[in-house]
C-alpha cells in the first residue's frame, strides 16, 4: 500500500491488486498477464509483473497515480524494474493548470522523460530528475502547436507513466518500489480552483458549433486538383487516432484513412478544416457482390477523394473496375476524384481511376535518392498519359531495420532516419512531379521525435509556399553546377520560376553530406534578362547574386549547405503576395527552426555519447559542433531582439556542421565496407551505436561452416534437389532464360547466368515495369537473435537497362529495405550480408534481375555464427579497425 512521509512517497506492490493501468500506445498490443507476486520485488518482497505482446511500434505506455507534486529541482521520481528486453523507459507526467488545451478543454499535459533500462535480467532503478528544465524544454515544444501563452507557472506531475514496450514480440517486466523524493504536494484546493478556471475557459472556448463546411466542388482539371476552382496541393498524414486539429496546426491539410469514415470522423474534419481521403462507405459491411457500395450524400462532405487501396497487381484488377463503376454511380458529387496504388497493371489502372500513388520507400536503403527520382519520373510513364500521380514521403525506418537494432540491444528511443534526408526526400518527389504528398508514418504524429515533427511541420510552411509551382507547374527543366553533386530543378509557371537545388552526395538516403559554408553557383537555363532573383525562405525573401554566362543566368547562394528554394520573376505583384505570406509566418517559422536546431544537437549529442572513442579525430569535429552552438547562440540573440529573419538564418546555419559532423561519424562505419548494407545498422547515423555493439558480437563469435547446399553453382541437378527455384513474371515486351554458364565463372567451370532481353530486338521497352526473372537458394534454418552470413560473386559487365535497380539481392530476412544492388561491376564482385535472424526458421537469398540484361552468380554460401571467442571474420576487420 501507499506510504506517505514526509517530503517522500513509496508504492511497494506488496498488496494484492494491480495498480498499473494502460495509458496509451502507437501499436495494437495484448495485456497478456498482469497480477502481483511476492517475494520477488527488488527488495525481496511483493513486485507486480506486466506482460504485454504487440507488433512494430514505438510505445506501450502504462500509468501510476502519484500525490500531485510540484516540479522544483529537488523533486525525483524513480521505479525499479527488471525486465526481458531493454529501452523500458520512466515518464512523469506534468499537468500545466494555466494553460488550457484546446482540444479537450482541460489543462494540458506533457511527458518529461527520465531514464531508461538497459540491464536485461536485473533490476535496474530509472530516474527521472531535473524535472524543471525538463519541463521548460517540453513547453517550447508545447508553444509551437498551442501558441506562445503556454504557462508553466504551478505545474505538477501526477502520474508516472513506464514505456514497456521492448520491442516486435513479448515483453515482460517486473516493477517495483514507485516512489517520489522531495515532494511537494500540491494542495486538493489548489486543484480545485484549477479545476473551475478550466471549467470557465471550456465554456469561453467552445462557443457556438461550428457551421457545417458548405458544399464544394472538388475536380480534376487534366492533372491539376481543384477545389473551388483553386488549384489544391494535399499535404497528407495517415489518421492514427489522434485529434484532427493537431495534424491541422501542423500544416497537413488532409489525411489519409485506412477505413470508411465514420460520421464522428467526418464531423471532427469539418471542425478542424481537413480534408479525408479513404476507401468508400460499405453496405452491410461487405466489400463483394453487386451494390455494395450505398448512396454517397452531402454527409461526406469533408472526402476529398476516395481511396481504393496500395499494392494492387493484376489480381485486384477486375474488382477494381466494378468498385469504380458503382462508386461513380453511388457519389452524388460527380466529380470526386479516385485514387489507387498499383504495384503492377499501371496503365490499365490508371484508364479506370483518376490518380495514382507511386511509392517507394528509399531511406536507409541502398537506393539513392537520383535513383529513387529516376524510378517515380519513369515510374509514372507506364500509366495514361497525364495521369497526375501522389507519393508517399517516408518519414520512419522500415521496421526490419529497427528490429535489427533491437536484436542487438538497441537504445530506448527508436532509430530514426535524417531528417535532412526528408527534407531532400520531399523536393526529390516535388521535382519529379508528384502532385501530392502523403507522409508516411505507423505512429501519431504526436509520438514522432520532435525534430521529426518540427521538420515536417516547417515542411508544410514551405509547402503552402509552394504550391502554385507544386500544382500548375510545368516544363521541368535542369540546371547544371560546375560541382557534380549539385542539382538544381526549375518549375516554371506563367508568372515565375521556382529553382529547387540540392546537394546530393552518393548515401544521402542515409545521412546527406552538405557543402561547408561557401557560395555554390548554378547556371538555370533561358531565364529572360527582366527576371529578379531571390532566395526563398519561410521568413523572407533575400536578394541574391546572379548574372548572364554561357547557357543562362548563373545563380549564387552565398552559404549554400544542403539546399535552397531560388525566386525568378519579373513581376511585382508575385513579390508583393509572397511577401505579404512570409510576414505572416515569419515569426513561427523562426521559432521552428530554432527549435529544430536544438533539438538537432540534443539528439546528435546523445547518440554521439553512444559511440565508441576515436584516438584519432578530424580536427574539424570539434570544430564543427562549436560551430552550431554558435550559430544557435546567434539565433537566440537575434529572437531576443525581435530580428526574426536573422534568428531563422543563424538557426539554418547551425544545421550545417551538424550534418558534417554527423556524416563523418557515419562515413567511420560505412566506408570500410562494399556496402553499407554489409552491416544492417548502417542505415543511419542513428543506427551507428548499434552497429558497433553488432561489431562487437561478430569479435566474439565464430562462424560455421557453410550450410548452403549447391552454391558453386555447378551442378543444376543439385541445385534444383536442394532448393534452389526459378520464377518468372511474363511480360509481353521481354524475355527471360535461366541457366548454367559454361563460359563465365568465378570458380569452378560453371556460373548462374539470369538474362533479360526485349521480346522484339528492334522495339526494347524503355522500363520493365516488375522484374521479369529471379531465383532463390536453398534455405538454412537458423534460430532468432543468430547472426546469418551470406556472401557470394556476382558480374554485371553491361548496366542493366529499364530499371534503377539492377541485380538485385535480396535476403528473407532484411527484405527489400535491406536488398543490396549490384548496377554494374567491374569484373566479378562480392558481396556480403550480416543480418540477425528475427526469428526461428529459414533463411534465404533472392537474385532478382530488374530490367534488361545479363548477370552471373556463382560461389553463394550461408553461415551461422555462434557466440563462442574467435576473430572478426573477413570482411568485417576494417571496420573492427575504424573504430
């Protein structure tokens, strides 16, 4: 039972009911047993024991009421917890009772997070201290969706809330002694009038209901969207159960269902000014037969386009075909536009709907992100001509890597990838031609890291900017750079240009590397002498240096480090209105990426202090972070002041080094390798404390012989007995073949040779729109948490054509988000997979041939390796050495 003291408050679990209840998660889970045991708690006593089982995700919070205490410096609260998993994690609660939230009415609350576990099998004591600049950091993130009135003044926390969740599977968790040192408890009174000033500003805040959003057109004029005659650029997150309005002050201004809407759905979107888009109404719940689908009146309003699915092949198409045909008959708004994903049958998918969604998922692959535009341009050229296209824009890790990074005993708070590479993510799908931009998550947006919400919100900012070149925008065009990793992208409108330019390095997928601060010039093509120049940023816009040469107007940014947004028009009246929007959202744009910037640091700094000592550092590493902290000094002298256009500079500015700093510490880990998907937790530079734990283990462990049956490649009798298989997928404009070569091997007198070639030599198709041929080895069994080895040799002499993908090599465990490419090789190449095994079962290897051409593989093996003392294996020592 609770035993109150003075200035302390313990919970000992010893009694006989649970006391822990489910707060909240961002994944579907099962509360599998939860009871008291005694004579098991930390000290020797009752304990009570949480046993919870869920699938990919970040949280599965469970909360403890706590006497309200007030947050001072002197306030600790702590668990102790022993558990089979590590990166539980302890959470205060604070209620701020002056700022109302208002969304619920209430005072609003924040999570202020302690420690974390990180001992498996013992029992540790989590902490959480500190709790006012804890609080103070929360509430500027807090200022930045409720506005600058957010009041911390006579806070308190009364809940402590634990994270269980330890990864995809079961976690259990023994807790006990809860208790709080330093306590202050706020008086029951003291609550209570807080109680009653909520109650007036509910009253104040709610009003009259909102009128009902009136009727609107909403059409497809050739490939533009149009609402009211408007063009209209959707800027899209998936509904995860959060509050509408939140997903609204953050810029998005839709959001994508996963079911039919409900009308509580439909009415908290005409609240909150979103727009919905998902799959249609269902008559009894069936989604078969004729007239399932009911009359579609004005109550769907809010819709603004219906959604038919993702990943769909030819086998869904003859169903979708009759779900258009009744959905058009049922939609008493004509012209409701309708969407579809299709992974195969683009063309005669895109004859029945009005857009498509093309999406790929490139962060933390190793697809590059010229590759990745390439793929969406090309992509797109399958369907009708002048179908508007959506994709999506990844914000997460595929799962697979951050189960790999839990498999080797990751961090509390989950990998995350770059948000610099969202960042050149999203101008990557804009200059490609996307239409509309839906951003990928599997959690609330309120659960995202907050540099991963501050990124995406300052996003939308630039995105509302944008939209004119985003909608109507024609005649993409290049510009070029003396510096090859310098691209630039012109979208032209009637009245004005818009320059996107960026620096990709190869491996920005993973970590981009941006330009010290110096000027980049780029030369943008038949831009008339009448034209003013003018870098665009969310505070205003900067005159900037240009000048005719050979081939255009050469443009300069002066401290150009990743990218930039450039201004070409002749016309006033496009300065005037783009000027009067800036002032508008000068001052939260300013506040973001100053905030951006710290939060930035403070998770560079925590992942740097994972990492292992480096005897022999660049100079400038130092340098570079003592060059942020600078620039951010600046930024919150220049917000003092007022002077928000040179708070947002000196903010932007202070992200620079910190990418360098960053890319130098992932280059220390990736580089040694063919790869950087040799290791799976090179995917960023989050995943690097990982990595080298995953280094650490390969020092300790000693590898079996191979397990692979006929990997020489030899004998195709053998190969077939043991396993290994051959597909294809036809496709009328090519042909494929599969078999020993005997003229071609890297050992031996035999090699696998996959060829595809056009069905009509004097017509090759352009684009192989799904690969036409792949084989799979024979299967090893291996056991979860086991380290698998996969090596072998492949040759590509000739660059496979029609695919950015070339050979690819896929394993059953890491999947596409792992797959390595092999484009074209210098003779024969080899390459190397580690990957941890997820669970127990088969393991094996794909070779999939993407496009037109020929590759050989030969010499594929398949190791296990067991955790007794032996050498790195080759392969793996650079990396050893690196560190």
């Amino acid at each position: 039972m609770p035993a109150p003291a003075q200035g302390i408050w313990r919970e000992d679990f010893n009694g006989p009911t649970v006391s822990w209840r489910p707060a909240r998660a961002d994944l579907q889970f099962t509360v599998n047993l939860q009871r008291r045991i005694p004579r098991v708690g930390h000290a020797g006593q009752g304990a009570e024991e949480i046993r919870t089982s869920g699938a990919n995700g970040t949280a599965i919070y469970f909360s403890h009421p706590v006497p309200p205490a007030h947050i001072a410096s002197e306030l600790i609260a702590s668990v102790w917890v022993k558990a089979d998993h590590p990166g539980l994690q302890i959470f205060g609660r604070a209620v701020l009772p002056r700022t109302i939230d208002p969304k619920t009415g209430a005072a609003a609350t924040v999570l202020l997070a302690g420690s974390a576990y990180s001992q498996v099998g013992v029992w540790e004591r989590l902490q959480l201290g500190n709790t006012p600049l804890l609080l103070e950091r929360q509430a500027r993130v807090l200022r930045l969706q409720l506005g600058p009135n957010v009041d911390t003044r006579e806070a308190y926390i009364d809940q402590i809330w634990l994270n269980l969740y330890g990864g995809p599977g079961t976690t259990d968790a023994l807790i006990d002694d809860l208790g709080l040192a330093g306590l202050v408890e706020v008086p029951a009174r003291a609550i209570q009038q807080a109680s009653a000033i909520q109650a007036d500003a509910v009253q104040t805040l709610s009003g009259p209901p909102l009128a009902p959003r009136p009727r609107h057109d909403v059409r497809l004029d050739g490939s533009v969207l149009l609402v009211d005659g408007h063009p209209f650029f959707p800027r899209i997150f998936p509904y995860r159960g959060e509050p509408l309005a939140n997903l609204s002050s953050a810029g998005f201004n839709a959001v994508r269902l996963s079911q039919p809407p409900t009308p509580a759905l439909l009415a908290e979107a005409e609240r909150a000014g979103v727009w919905l888009i998902g799959p249609p109404p269902m008559a009894n719940g069936a989604r078969a037969g004729s007239n399932f689908i009911p009359a579609i009146g004005p109550e769907f309003e809010p819709m603004l386009a219906w959604h038919l699915g993702d990943g769909l092949t030819a086998a869904n198409l003859d169903a979708t075909v009759a779900e258009v045909r009744q959905l058009r008959l049922a939609d008493a708004r004509a012209h409701r536009p309708i969407i579809c994903g299709p992974d195969t049958e683009l063309r005669p998918y895109s004859r029945q709907v009005d857009l498509l969604e093309l999406s790929r998922l490139p962060l933390g692959t190793s697809l590059e992100l010229a590759d990745y535009a390439e793929w969406l341009r090309s992509r797109s050229s399958l369907a009708r001509p002048g179908t508007p296209f959506w994709t999506a824009i990844q914000t997460q890790l595929w799962p697979i890597t951050r189960e790999q990074e839990v498999l080797v005993g990751g961090a509390a708070a989950p990998a995350e990838v770059d948000c610099k590479s969202i960042r050149l993510l999203t101008y990557m799908a804009l200059t490609s031609g996307a239409r509309g931009l839906e951003f990928q998550s599997e959690r609330p947006f309120a659960a995202a890291p907050a540099d991963v919400r501050l990124t995406l919100t300052l996003l939308n900012l630039e995105l509302e900017l944008l939209e004119p070149w985003a909608t109507i925008g024609s005649n993409i065009s290049l510009a070029t750079s003396t510096d090859p990793q310098v691209v630039g992208f012109v979208v032209q409108t009637d009245r004005a240009r818009l320059l996107i330019m960026m620096r990709l390095a190869a491996g920005s997928q993973h970590v981009p590397r941006p330009m010290a601060t110096a000027p980049a010039s780029i030369v943008v093509p038949g831009v008339p002498e009448s034209h003013e120049v003018y870098e665009l940023t969310p505070v205003g816009l900067r005159p900037i240096n240009h000048k005719r040469v050979t081939g255009g107007t050469q443009v300069t940014i002066d401290e150009f480090q990743l990218s930039a947004l450039v201004l070409l028009t002749p016309d006033p009246v496009v300065v005037n209105t783009l000027e009067r929007r800036l002032a508008a959202m000068a001052t939260r744009a300013a506040d973001l990426q100053r905030e951006l910037a710290v939060q930035t640091l403070l998770r560079l700094e925590s992942i740097d202090r994972q990492l292992p000592p480096r005897p022999r550092e660049a100079p400038q590493a130092s340098e570079w972070l003592t060059k942020a902290r600078t620039e951010l000094a600046d930024a919150d002298r220049a917000l003092a002041a007022g002077d928000r256009p040179t708070a947002y500079l000196s903010a932007r500015k202070a992200m620079g080094p910190m990418e360098q700093y960053k890319r130098l510490r992932w280059e220390q880990a990736a580089t040694t390798q063919n790869s950087p998907l040799v290791s799976p937790l090179v995917a960023t530079f989050d995943t690097l404390p990982a990595h080298w734990r995953f280094v650490d283990e390969l020092r300790s462990g000693r590898l079996s012989l191979n397990q692979l049956p006929a990997g020489d490649c030899e004998n195709l009798g053998a190969m077939l007995q043991s396993g290994w298989r051959h597909f294809e997928h036809p496709q009328p404009s090519v042909a494929s073949t599969v078999d020993l070569s005997p003229t071609v091997s890297h050992s031996g007198h035999f090699s696998l040779h996959l060829q595809v070639k056009p069905a009509n030599k004097l017509e090759p198709p352009s684009l192989v729109e799904t690969p036409p041929v792949w084989v799979t080895t024979a299967s090893v069994p291996a056991r979860r948490g086991q380290i698998v080895v996969m090596r072998g040799w492949t040759r590509v002499p000739i660059a496979i054509t029609g695919s950015v993908d070339g050979l690819m090599i896929l394993d059953s465990i890491g999947g596409e988000a792992l797959a390595e490419r092999a484009l074209k090789t210098p003779g024969w190449r080899e390459f190397v997979l580690y990957r941890i095994a997820t669970h127990d079962g088969p393991v094996w290897v794909t070779f999939a041939l993407t496009g037109l051409g020929d590759a050989w593989i030969d010499d594929v093996s398949m190791q296990t390796m067991s955790p007794v003392a032996a050498p790195i294996p080759p392969g793996m020592q650079a990396q050893g050495a690196a560190r």
